[in-house]
C-alpha cells in the first residue's frame, strides 16, 4: 500500500476534522478555530518512572550505594559526586538534573541543538511515544518537547512542558522533566465538551482586562488534571491555553 492511499484512506475516514485557519497573532501565527469546538476528555493510567532507574540512566549508578541521598520535605536529592545531581520533588512528580561533568560544544545551531537534545531526550528513559518537539531557543541552547494526545498538545504536565533541555557556556547539561507519563487510556463515561472558537476566547480574554498585545501564544489543548478517585489516573480535559506573563495559563483563569 503506497503511502499516498495511507493518507486517502485517512483523510477520508471516520476520523475527526475541525475547521482550522492560520491566524497571525502579534508575532507569530496560530491555529484559530473559527467556530467551536466539541472534543472528548481522557483518562490514562499514568506510568511513574523510579529513582532507582534514573539512578542507572541519569548518573550511570547500578547502586544506591554509590549515590548520596538526602531528604529534606518533598524533595530528595541524589548526588554522585560533584559531577551530577538529580533532585526529585515527589510532591509535583518533576526531576531537575544536572551534569556538571559534561562537555557538550557547538550548540550554536538549531540543527545542532535538536539532535543533541533528541538523543539525550531519548538517554533519559522518558517514553517517547505521546512526545513531540514544542519550541527550541538556540540563543538560551534550550529546547522543550511536550505531551500530546490525539494530535493535541498537553499542558500543566510541568512548569515547561514534559521534558525540558538546556545546555548552559560550560557545557554543563540541565534537565527537567516529569515522573508521569501516558501509558493505558480507561473509560471515563463524560460527555464531549465545547470550547468556544478562537475568536470568542480572545474577545473574552479583552472582556477581562488582559491586554491582547501581550500575548504571545494561544493554543487549543488538553490540561493535566489529577483524577480524584485515584492518584495512579491523570484526567485530561479540553480548553485553550494562553502564553501570557512569561507562561502558559488556562485561558479561564485570566477570564474569572
């Protein structure tokens, strides 16, 4: 079957499809929906990555008894010397680590910095199945890949998106990311939700006082959630996201 039948057979199957335009946005363009929008809500059994296997991928340690541990409220820290140090906050479910060994150069090209990143994405264990290139800043040498479900991206996984990587002058390697991953989709028996179209999002956004000039993303998404029934399930509910302020918020936290 020739890729080209691939796409026919998609394009004109019973998937979704959604009006879509490319709007221009202060500095950049977006996806606008014109009208609105019902989409699904989802729930995943989570999967959690341990200490102990980032012990062995993250500071190349097979024992505990070669790393430091110390413990103070919701974050414990693991250290292997001086070179690396890996801190856990058990209480958000987010890694920060750092390599201060490392010697990666030549990170002034985006070509550069998307495969180094990659590979490094890939070394820290992560499943990379629901994982996609967000946004990259070859000034700062940073690059964020985020969550998606359903070709939608996922916000409030973490504070940057699911994984973060940075590359700092001295080489030095800074990595943030998240514990919980998407591993099996479970029923949840909710009904579709509308969102309203781009338009309405930005005239309501107006409406509040939030000075459109200023924004400087908005995006159709789903938001991480935590299930009430059981911690080991995230709920991924559909809603528009705002870059405004220096980070991502909910659209309706700025509208209420």
């Amino acid at each position: 079957m020739s890729q080209l039948t691939k796409v026919r057979q998609l394009v004109n199957g019973k998937t979704e499809q959604y009006k879509v335009k490319v709007q221009f946005l202060n500095d950049r363009y977006i996806i606008s929906y014109p009208n609105s929008v019902s989409l699904p809500t989802y729930s995943y059994l989570m999967y959690k990555q341990s200490a102990n296997s980032l012990m062995t991928t993250l500071l190349n340690s097979v024992s505990s008894s070669a790393v430091s541990v110390h413990k103070k409220g919701h974050q414990t820290t693991y250290t292997d010397g001086s070179n690396k140090r890996m801190v856990v906050n058990t209480k958000s479910g987010t890694v920060n680590y750092d390599n201060f060994s490392s010697a990666t150069k030549n990170m002034d090209t985006l070509n550069a910095l998307l495969t180094k990143s990659f590979q490094h994405l890939s070394n820290i264990g992560v499943p990379l199945e629901n994982i996609r290139y967000d946004h990259s800043n070859v000034a700062n040498k940073k690059v964020v890949y985020r969550g998606y479900v359903e070709s939608f991206p996922i916000f409030n996984q973490t504070q940057y998106g699911a994984v973060q990587i940075k590359y700092l002058k001295d080489g030095e390697q800074k990595y943030y990311f998240s514990l919980y991953s998407l591993q099996v989709p479970v029923p949840n028996g909710t009904k579709n939700v509308t969102v309203p179209a781009t338009s309405d999002v930005l005239q309501q956004l107006q409406t509040a006082g939030v000075n459109l000039k200023k924004i400087k993303n908005l995006c159709l998404g789903y938001e991480w959630q935590t299930n009430k029934d059981s911690h080991m399930v995230v709920d991924l509910a559909p809603t528009y996201y705002v870059y405004y302020q220096g980070k991502w918020q909910n659209y309706k936290t700025l509208v209420d």
